[in-house]
C-alpha cells in the first residue's frame, strides 16, 4: 500500500543540532577499502547490485537575472554478482528547451582498485522525443566486485518544480541523501511518497546565491535561504509485482512544487491556484482548450466529416457517426500527453494522432455538432495515481471526451460503442 505525505517545507522538523553543515557523505574517486571487499549486502544477501550512496544537493542561481535551479548528483554503484550489472547502463534526461547536463565524470574501479575513466566518446546525448533528450552511456570491464560512480550537474530554468529525488529504486541503496538550499523568496511544497527519510532537517541562514551576467553584472548575493536535508538508510529493494500501479506510486521519492514568489519589496505572487484556477487556465491553453474551442483548428477535419454524419438523424446515431469518424480516420500512435503537438488539422492531414489528441479532436466535433462534450483529465495505471489536494497537471497524462448531452452521458470509450480501443 503506499501513502502520500504532503508537507509545506517550513513543516519538516527542527533538530537542535543541525546536519546541515556536514561534509558530503562521498567523494569523488575515494572508495574505502570495505567497499572495494564487500562480497555481500549484509541488509540483504541476495542483492546482485547495492547503490552505495547516492548524494544530490540543490541550489539556485540567477543568470541574466532569471532564476535558475541546480541539481549537483554524485551516485555510486556496488556490483557483487554478474546479473547486477544491467544497472550499470546508465541514463540522463533532461528537457531540451529548458535543462542543460554539465561536467558529467564517470568512473569504474576493479576489486584491486585499479580505475578507468568513462571517455567523452563513449558518452552519447540522443533525443527521446520533442521535448526530452538523454546522455547514456554503460560501465565498461565490469566485474564482480566493481564499484561505479558518476556525477553529473542539471542546470535547469523550470523552477515551478524542482528535480525529483527518488530515495529508493530496483536495487538497495544504502545511503541517500538530499540537500536543498532555497531563497526565500520562493515557497515550495513538498510531495512525498512511501516511506519517510530517516532524516528530515530545516534550517534558515544566509546564503550566497550566484548572480551570473545581467545589468549589475553579475556576482555573489547573499540572501536568507531555507537549508533543507532528508535522507534515508538502508532503503530495501522494491522491485514490479502484478496488478499495481507504476512504481512510483510506491518508491520512496520527493517533489517539490513551487507554490508562491515574493521578490524583495513586492508583493507576495501565488503559483499554485486552485482547482477551477487551474481549469481555467488549461481550457484557455492554445494546446488544449484552444484546439477543441476554436473551430479554425479543426475547420478541414469538420468539413471531412460530414460525410459520415449526414446520414444520422437521432442523437445517438450522430455521435456513433463522428466517434467512428475519428476512430478510422487515425493510426494510433503510442504515448500520450494532455496537450496537442500540433493543431487538430495538422494532425489530421497526418493521420496519425495520440489517443489523448483523437479525443481533443472528439471534443471539438462533438460540439460543433451541437452535442455537451468536455474533457475529463485521467492518470493511467502507468503514469501513477493523482493527488487530489494539489492542483498539478502534470500527475495527469491522458485525456477522455465526456458527453453529457440529454439522456446520453458518457466518457469516451463506453459501452454505447463496439469498439473501445480509442484509450488503452
């Protein structure tokens, strides 16, 4: 079963000797000798793999005067059997527009310590998509015994969240830890999953925050900052049974959701709105509410369509006639989102879609029929169950057509059709 705890930050408890100020639990390069010897995971003496420590601080800069997050992650793996090491093949991603990956080191060493760097050559930056790219690279000479470490920054200029931190994953990790350094000028809430860090801290202090470039410029500012520290010990293992949800539903993790800004002498400037807030915005979105709104972005797909809906005289029959419409009109292609790539039209020129963008396009024919119809936000099994307290779009991946015409309510598939693959 797995439990959600949402917290405000300035909620996480108060110690009274503050951690906050220790060395970082590794370093670079440095890998004790009971490392080097481990045979087995005393925690758990099955484990083919163990991460030894993975570490991640977070802080912010401002280039150009435009805030900027930092995710500085050093991650450190133990091989102690042969089919452990698939965990040795490694990915980045990152948004393209929005996030660079810089100084990404990579190192393998022997059970004798022997080390051999990952070269540049062998480190590969690929697109994913139109959004997201990647680096991925594997862990050459492997070898029962080996210890792996990487570490990497991720600049990114999304600050509305910071980067998720997943505290536990498909092997054991020993040893995680988060440091976050915030300014105060920016409120976040927390979202956490599963189990609780053994360690939570909040502190306030001034902190240096790098102002790079811009009118003044540039230079160091020194601004009072919430210093944060969670970390976990001896996480086991959770590895994919049948009938649950994705596993993020049930892997230890933190969010951060920015919820308000307040620059020095203006006033406070809320982020997260409420539900119908939200709502609104999205249906005035030119890539959601703006396509099935808006009849110019579906006029030639309409105009298509009358064919099929000409000869329907009730209800019923009409909207059996566009659903089939759209249905066969499109080759369904995998992924999903709740946004449109591309205008409904353009879409429909090229006859392949989502099947959250087949049911945007179901929406807008629906309507210009003279028929109810809305769209309805789902998550599905694979994308992990939404949280209803907090008004975050992203926790949703798929969108339904629901029609509430008359006697005839439904949300697309329903039973009133044969065929109900329009979502799978």
């Amino acid at each position: 079963m797995t439990m959600r705890f949402l917290l405000p930050l300035a909620l996480c408890l108060n110690l009274p000797f503050s951690l906050l100020a220790q060395d970082p639990p590794i370093k670079f390069g440095k890998i004790p000798k009971e490392d080097l010897e481990m045979k087995v995971y005393p925690p758990d003496t099955s484990a083919a793999a163990v991460v030894l420590c993975d570490y991640g601080t977070v802080a912010f800069q401002f280039k150009d005067n435009d805030a900027m997050n930092v995710l500085s992650r050093h991650k450190r793996i133990k091989f102690l059997r042969r089919s452990g090491f698939e965990h040795g093949d490694i990915e980045i991603p990152f948004y393209t527009s929005l996030m660079r990956v810089k100084n990404l080191k990579a190192q393998v060493f022997a059970p004798d310590g022997t080390e051999t760097e990952v070269p540049k050559k062998d480190i590969f930056e690929e697109k994913i998509n139109d959004r997201w790219s990647r680096y991925r690279f594997a862990f050459p000479n492997l070898q029962e015994g080996s210890v792996v470490e990487y570490k990497y920054d991720l600049e990114s200029q999304y600050i509305f969240e910071l980067p998720e931190w997943y505290f536990q994953g498909e092997i054991p990790v020993r040893w995680s830890e988060l440091r976050l350094t915030i300014p105060n000028w920016f409120q976040y809430v927390s979202l956490r999953n599963g189990r609780l860090p053994d360690i939570v801290e909040n502190d306030f202090e001034l902190a240096p925050v790098v102002n790079i470039g811009g009118g003044s410029g540039g230079g160091r500012m020194t601004v009072e900052s919430s210093k944060i520290r969670l970390a976990m010990k001896e996480a086991p293992a959770l590895r994919e049974e049948a009938y649950i949800t994705t596993m993020d539903d049930y892997f230890a993790r933190v969010r951060f959701q920015l919820k308000s800004v307040q620059y020095p002498e203006t006033p406070a400037r809320p982020i997260m709105g409420d539900w119908v807030e939200v709502a609104t915005k999205l249906l005035e979105d030119e890539n959601f509410g703006g396509q099935f709104s808006k009849k110019g972005k579906f006029k030639k797909t309409w105009a298509a369509a009358q064919a099929q809906i000409a000869g329907a005289t009730t209800p019923e029959e009409k909207i059996r006639a566009i659903y089939h419409f759209v249905q066969t009109s499109f080759e369904r292609e995998d992924g999903s989102t709740i946004y449109t790539r591309q205008n409904l039209d353009d879409l429909f020129e090229k006859k392949r879609a989502f099947a959250s963008e087949m049911n945007l396009l179901l929406i807008g024919l629906l309507r210009e029929a003279g028929f109810q119809a809305h769209p309805v936000l789902i998550s599905t099994r694979d994308h992990g169950q939404p949280i209803a307290e907090y008004p975050i779009l992203d926790q949703f991946n798929h969108v339904l057509a629901q029609n509430t015409t008359g006697k005839i309510s439904c949300s697309m598939p329903a039973t009133l059709f044969a065929r109900q693959d329009l979502l799978r």
